[in-house]
C-alpha cells in the first residue's frame, strides 16, 4: 500500500473463504493465495482456520501471509473447507493471541474471523464478562464470537445466534465464520462500510468468500455478488441461502476507493481504478498550475497521477526511489517522518531545478508530508505543488480507520493556507467533496463520508466524543 501520510491510514484486516462441494480438494493453497491478493489490507498477522476430519484446525502467525505459511504448514491443513485472514499493521509488535481466525468453544464450536471495528466493545465485553466469559484478548471478534456463543449456549440455532449478535453489535463488520458442522456464514452490517463479495470457482466446485474481487481474481473465480449489507449468507452442502436481517441507509466508506482497496478491485460495482483515474482528471481541474513533472508519491497515488497527467498534458516522472523492503513487517516507528526517509529517496537527477505537481491520496497527520516535502527540496526541486484526491480529514474515524481524535488531524480547525505552510509546499489543493462523490459514482446518500463532514451514522452518534482505541 501506500508508504507516505497515509502510512497512518490504517484500518482492520481482510477475510477470505472457500468451501467446495468435494472431499477430494484442498483448500489451502486457495485461501493462501487469496490471502496473498489482500495482504495489502494487514501485514502484521495471518492465519487459516480448516475443518479436517469434522473438527477445526487452526494455523496463524505474526509478519506477512508468505512468512507465516510454508509448504508443510499449508499441507497439514489440507481440507476442503476453511477461512483465513490477514490482520492491519500497528505501531509495534503485536500479541499472537489477537492473531485471526478465532476458536470458539460452543456447540457447535465455530472460527470467526471480521474486517472492522465494533464501536460498543466496551460496553459489550462489559456484559459478556458479567456473564462469565473470559477474554483472551482485545480483539473485537472475541466480542462477536461470544455473543454467538451465549446465543447457542441458550438453545439458538447458529444462524439465529448470528442474528442475536447483529442485533447487540454496532459499528462496521464484515465477517466470515466456520462451523464445526460444515458450514461457512458469511455476515455484513447494515450500513455495508467494509466490502465483502461472493464468488464462484467452477474447476473445484467451490465458493469463495473474499473482502475484495481481487482475492477472487487471485483464485480465478468467477464473481456473483456483493453481500448485502445487513444480511447473512449461509454456505453449506454447495448451496448458498441468504437471510436478510437489518435495513438502513448504506454508508460505504469512501477510503475504500480512495485507498483501502486494491486498483484491480471491484467495490459496491464500482471499480477502483476508473475512480482514482477519474480523481486524478478532477484534481486537474482545480487551480490550474504550470509545472514540468507530474509526480506521485508511491503507491496508490499512482492511478490518480495518470489521470492527472492525461487531463492536464504534464508529463508524469517517476520522482522517488522505493526501499520496498523497509519495515515491511509489524514494525512501524512512531517518527513518521523517519519511516519516510527509510522508504523514499526524491530522483535528484530527473527532479533538481523542476517544478512538480505531487500527488498523494489523503494527508492525514502531515508529518510525513512534510517529510517528503523537505527531501524534494533537499533534492533541488523548485517548486512543490500538493495536490490531494481525497478532501481535509477534519474528523475522527470511529469505524475502524486509524484516526480516532481530533487533535491529530493536521487539517482539523486550519485552514487549507494553514496546512499549506504547516507542509512546507509552494501551493495545496484538496479535491472537493462533490469531486470526490462524482467520481466515485454511487449516491452521496450511500456513503460514509463522516470524517470529512463530522456526520456521522445515526447507530454511531452516541459515541461521538469517546476516544476510539483502536486495539492491537
């Protein structure tokens, strides 16, 4: 993903599914390769959850999909079922304990591993320990997966269990659960801020859950649908059943399209690329600057600068060596600034004595910015003109997004001159909010744009002013 201000941009992991209708195949390798596809959404931990001989079968481990699965690790997990997952990168190492998949011990004891973040945790963990559960860790799904378990416990079927916990739960939750009983359920809030897709692969009679279209891209499966926000999909016995459970507003987090996602991805019908593109074509429309280069800041601004450079008639110019190997686990320094030396290195010779339009998606804290800003600088460059495809963050995210205060919001109470000077560039230019929804191409209505406006989804207001911890 992208290595500059958006370093700080973070939010929870990704799951991954495949269930197939013969005995004869392994679904390790699968889910291994569709994790692969999504490791962009978490480098810090990885795991696999199979269902072997009627029981489950659990694998995880800290650092990157490759560094925690080998060869023998993915042939002793050799089943026809299972789920996997990759976990977000925080600011230091992390407990293998809130690694995912999760075990449950319920009747029927089930995995379950979640892309979000439940904004009632503490409350709710609150309740399930005043009932006797015992946490192991701080991970939202603990949360998820004991309130299923209570439900089972009481005599609830599991789809009605899942039910019960949708209803308790608030927040953003796309999720994936596998039963000692052979069954996968797949289940979304109903707001739909995380993606979560379904798809098909003929050639192992199998489907394939995956929180982008790229991880079934990876897999060669062929995509069927989104799943519906607020409903749950069964998958057993090779047959997919869909329950709806809760109706409301969509609210689809625009970061999504604008970062989060893989550019080959397809998000809510939309794809990734033609948004970015369509960002970059914006941008140039908005005060018109002449300059030499056109110049992204790696990796996902890229898109966005082809667009820019294609409407605007600047040639693009690779402007920055990139260290691809710094830091590349769980282990991020807290000096943003540091972390952007250690990764990018300004081309001193295509860039001294030009003056550059530089492209990034979002600023979020602005020390990395400004970090980049005064390598270009060093460097010789002329001039540097910012121009952002995403518009000010000026409030916190309480969704899961590694934003969670005010005051760390460079662009919270400044103005867009405030900013511009905090940086250090000779101009700043944000892409507007209609810009922003245009190009995306969904309904305003259907979108969670809470940390641009501070409106927020009616489930989330009685949290406003809590300082989010997002756990690690």
């Amino acid at each position: 993903m992208l290595m500059t201000d958006s370093t700080s941009l973070k939010e929870s992991c990704a799951v991954f599914a495949v269930s197939s209708n013969s005995d004869r195949v392994d679904v390790a390798p699968v889910i291994f390769s569709g994790l692969l596809a999504l490791q962009h959404r978490g480098q810090e931990s990885a795991g696999i959850t199979v269902l072997k001989n009627g029981k489950l079968s659990t694998f995880k481990g800290l650092g990157l999909v490759i560094e925690v699965f080998s060869h023998n690790i993915l042939k002793g997990l050799s089943a026809p079922i299972g789920i996997g997952h990759v976990r977000y990168s925080t600011y230091g190492s992390s407990d293998l304990i809130n690694a995912q998949p999760i075990e449950f011990e319920s009747k029927p004891k089930f995995a379950l591993c979640f892309n979000g973040t439940i904004v009632n945790y503490e409350e709710l963990r609150a309740e399930l320990e005043r009932d006797g559960y015992v946490f192991k860790t701080t991970s939202d799904s603990e949360v998820i997966g004991f309130l299923i378990s209570k439900a089972l416990k009481h005599g609830s079927d599991l789809t009605n269990a899942i039910i019960y916990g949708m209803e308790k739960l608030k927040g953003a939750y796309s999720a994936v659960l596998l039963s000692e009983d052979g069954a996968i359920v797949a289940f979304r809030d109903a707001y739909g801020f995380r993606p979560l897709c379904l798809g098909y692969l003929k050639d192992l009679e199998a489907y394939v859950f995956s929180s982008e279209t790229s991880g079934l891209d990876a897999v060669d499966a062929t995509f069927i649908e989104d799943i519906p926000p607020g409903s749950i999909s069964v998958l057993k016995g090779g047959e997919v059943t869909r329950l709806k459970v809760h109706s409301s507003r969509h609210a689809h987090c625009m970061f999504e399209w604008v970062y989060f996602s893989r550019q080959d991805s397809i998000i809510e019908g939309v794809d990734v690329f033609s948004v970015r593109w369509r960002l970059g074509e914006k941008l140039a429309e908005l005060n018109p600057i002449e300059a030499d280069y056109v110049v992204p800041v790696p990796e996902t601004s890229r898109i966005a600068a082809l667009g820019f450079s294609s409407k605007s008639g600047i040639p693009i110019m690779e402007g920055f060596g990139v260290n691809r190997y710094a830091l590349r686990t769980f282990i991020m320094p807290k000096d943003r600034g540091y972390f952007a030396r250690l990764k990018l290195n300004p081309l001193k010779q295509a860039l001294n004595g030009k003056r550059i339009i530089l492209i990034d998606d979002s600023i979020v804290r602005g020390t990395t910015s400004r970090a980049i800003v005064s390598m270009l600088k060093r460097a010789g460059v002329k001039e540097v003109h910012l121009k952002i495809t995403c518009p000010p963050l000026i409030a916190p995210c309480y969704m899961g997004v590694d934003f969670p205060t005010f005051e760390e919001l460079i662009a919270h109470g400044r103005s867009v001159e405030d900013v511009r000077k905090l940086i250090g560039v000779d101009s700043l230019t944000y892409m507007t909010i209609d810009g922003l929804v245009k190009a995306i191409g969904l309904p305003k209505d259907e979108l969670c744009l809470a940390c641009l406006t501070g409106e927020y989804p009616d489930e989330i207001r009685p949290f406003l002013g809590r300082k989010v911890v997002i756990k690690k």
